[in-house]
C-alpha cells in the first residue's frame, strides 16, 4: 500500500500565548513538530506533507528538507487544511494517514497499526473510507465524541463545541487521527459543508462515509499518544510523558538514574551502561557519555563527548570534549572547543575554554586556561590564567610537558612555556621560557 502521511501544523496555537508558533514549542530539544514528522517519516519512509499556516517560516527553516510543504493560506478549519494538499498528492498515494503535529507522543508504531487496519479492511473487500483511533478517557481535553449506532458502528462524530449535555457525557473521544482512501478523500473533500464557524471540519467526512455506506473503522489508541497540546500545561505534561520514555529507555539499557524525576535527558543524548546520573543533571543535544561515567550531582552537559570513568561534578561542559578518566569539578566549566585527554584533573572553579589539555594533567583551583595547548603531566596551580585576549585578538599559550605552573601565574600570550619549565608564585610571564628554567616575579624573570 502506497501510504503518505500529511501533518496539520497551520493553526495559531493562541492558548499557548506566545510569539512562537505553537508547533515549533520545543519537548526535550525539538520542537513539537520535529516529533511529529520524525514517527511520520518512519511509517511511510518518505517526506511526510506538513500543511503549515501561521509561522510557516519558521517551520519550513527548521524542519528543511525533512518534509514538504503545503501552504494554507485562509485558516478554514481541518477539512480546509487537507484540501490543500490535494494539487500534491491526488494520484501518488493509496492511503493518507492524517494527524496533528500538535500529538508528538503519536507512535510510528500506532501509526502503523492504524494504516494496517485499514490495508487489512481493503483487503477483505469491504471497502473502507477510513480508518480512524479513538481513545476512552475521562479528561475530553475538547475532543470530539465518538457517536456509535446499536450495533456498535460509528455513525458521526460531534465536535465539543456541538455536544449535547448527553453528548458531552461519552468518553469514546476522537484524537483526530484518520487513514484515509486516497482515491475517497479527494472525491469527498468537496462535499464538506461549510459550519456556522465559517470552517469545514474534516470530522463531517465521517457523516459523509456514513451516508454513502462506507465502513468506518476504529482503533483504540494507548491512552498516552494521543495527548493534544493546546497549552504550557499540556506542554509540560507531554513533555513530562516522553522524558519517562526516555529515561526509561536509557535505564533498561544498563544506566543507573539515582532521581530519574529530578533529571532532564533530551533524546539525542547517548549514554554507556554502569554509569550512574545523580540528580539534577541537564543533558541537552548530541551528548555522548561513555560507560562507568558518573555526572552529577547537578551538571549541565551540552553537545559534549565524556568518555569512560569520567566523573563530571557540580559543572557546566558545552561542546567539549573529555577522554577517558578525566574529571571536573566541582564548579568547572568547559566551554566550546575545551579537551581533556585522558586522565586529566581539573579542580573545583576551573573554567577551560578552546584548549587541549594533555593526558595526566593536573590543573588546580580558580584556574582559567584559554586558546591553550597543555603537554602531558604539566601541573597549572591554583589561580593561573591565560591571558589570551590583548582587547583585539586572541593569542596563544602553550605550555610543554611536565611543566610546572606555580599558584597565581599569568601567562601573557602569546607565550610559550618549554618542558619542564617552571613559574614562581604570583609571577606574570610576558616571554617565552626555556625548557627546565625557572622563572619568577614580575615581570618574570630567571634568577641570577
């Protein structure tokens, strides 16, 4: 079965009151509509058709060539969104599964059921105009009833805001998604009436298929997946839901979270077995930790790669880098560019920005290191800065192996300490240094 997802995202999304288009609201470092078009791509393997609206350009930027595009220009209501995307499809799909990109907890899995339910109704010849997922629950979040005869057949589905006080009462609710006969749905379309809203409703096509003698068929969809969101309360509460996904996934996998409702892991982040998150961690982006790491308590690690039996305490690492047996903390900071080799210590309020430090270094408290080269074994005591930065350009500091950088040493780049070199105490370093000479003072100077 030849099968296209189209995704509705046009809407303004005005309980959200914000500036941003509510599909592009972001859940764990993606916006609401990436989920969406995520599980879409997995079911259909192609583009899903994404009908934007309000904010189109920012969803068109984002999302790229991860979908196509169908503008809809007058916000008519859901049946007039899907009219929209007849030009593209009519005649290149069998079936069009439709939802909203406001639903990111919706499944591929789902999904996929559904378009099976409906494959599996044509294939037995009965002819369906659809098939479509309904969920029992008490909290209606102003979805439409479901309306079934006495032999159990859905007959129409009534929007909240047309309910009669009996009505209201049923708790089979309609998500709103539907997989649609292609060759029905661009016949059909036309006929939806125009409501007393001044919108079509993609919802009448149910009473439309039920006129012509069309079967309807119904799945019954996980309770969670379809959760709308049509506020920040909604917006926390879904993003409440994937985060236990998540985590959960992770700890079956072999990792230990000591307070999984006191950690906040975003999807992309990758994480080795036998390591053990302490609360409040924030993993963000493309973060890959390694196995028999422990980060935390309370570190930020942000598009950074922590190899094996790291340790990561009370810090902030962004697009660094930390090889195996390295450790930070507490109160570091790695900033971009920022490389620990293995077996690198770097003590509490320590701040590494656009330097490589060599295996086995040590660098004490209260320390900055920028635009730095380290050799391996060197030791920077507490308080050393580089001063790498002249109020116009940035300048270098490289400092050999087993250098020795003594407690309160500016290092005024560009300079070059040789190995085995050493700094006095409180010396300010204006010149390069000879491999295994000392220095001291200010300025500093070799004894006499």
């Amino acid at each position: 079965m030849n099968l296209v997802n189209v995704i509705l995202a046009a809407g303004f999304g005005t309980r959200m009151k914000s500036e941003l288009p509510k599909v592009m609201h972001p859940l764990l470092g993606r916006p609401m509509v990436e989920w969406a078009v995520r599980s879409a791509t997995q079911v259909s393997g192609r583009q899903p058709v994404v009908v934007v609206g309000h904010g189109r350009e920012l969803v068109e930027a984002y999302l790229g060539e991860q979908a196509e595009y169908v503008v809809q220009r007058e916000l008519l209501g859901t049946g007039h969104a899907v009219m929209q995307v007849v030009p593209a499809l009519q005649g290149k799909a069998d079936a069009v599964l439709v939802f909203y990109a406001d639903m990111p907890l919706l499944s591929a899995e789902t999904q996929r059921q559904l378009a099976g339910l409906f494959a599996e109704g044509v294939a037995a010849g009965k002819k369906p105009a659809l098939a479509m997922l309904t969920v029992v629950r008490d909290d209606p979040q102003a979805f439409g009833r479901v309306i079934r005869n006495a032999g159990g057949e859905i007959e129409a589905i009534v929007e909240e805001a047309y309910c009669t006080p009996e009505q209201r009462r049923i708790k089979e609710l309609n998500p709103g998604v539907y997989c649609f006969d292609a060759a029905w749905l661009w016949e059909n379309l036309p006929k939806i009436p125009l409501n007393t809203k001044g919108e079509y409703f993609l919802t009448d096509l149910v009473a439309i298929a039920v006129e012509q003698g069309r079967p309807i068929l119904s799945l019954e969809a996980p309770f969670e997946e379809v959760n709308g969101i049509n506020n920040r309360v909604q917006l926390a509460q879904v993003s409440q839901l994937l985060q236990r996904r998540i985590l959960e996934a992770h700890m079956l996998n072999g990792v230990t979270f000591v307070e999984p409702a006191n950690s906040y892991v975003e999807e992309g982040v990758t994480i080795g077995a036998d390591s053990v998150i302490w609360p409040g961690c924030v993993l963000q982006g493309e973060t890959h930790i390694g196995r028999h790491a422990t980060i935390g308590p309370n570190a930020q690690i942000v598009d950074s790669e922590i190899g094996d039996h790291c340790r990561v305490s009370y810090s902030v690492v962004e697009e660094a880098r930390m090889e195996a047996h390295s450790e930070i903390g507490p109160f570091g900071h790695l900033r971009k560019g920022a490389h620990l080799a293995e077996g690198v210590h770097m003590g509490n309020f320590g701040e590494v920005k656009n330097s490589y430090l060599g295996p086995g270094v040590k660098m004490g408290h209260f320390s900055y290191v920028g635009d730095a080269q380290v050799g391996a074994n060197a030791n920077i005591g507490a308080g050393t800065i580089t001063c790498n930065f002249d109020g116009v350009k940035k300048h270098k500091t490289v400092i050999g192996e087993g250098a020795f950088i003594g407690s309160d040493t500016l290092l005024v780049a560009p300079v070059e300490i040789g190995e085995g070199a050493r700094t006095g105490a409180g010396s300010v370093v204006t010149h390069d240094v000879p491999a295994d000479s000392l220095v001291y003072g200010v300025p500093a100077r070799a004894p006499k």
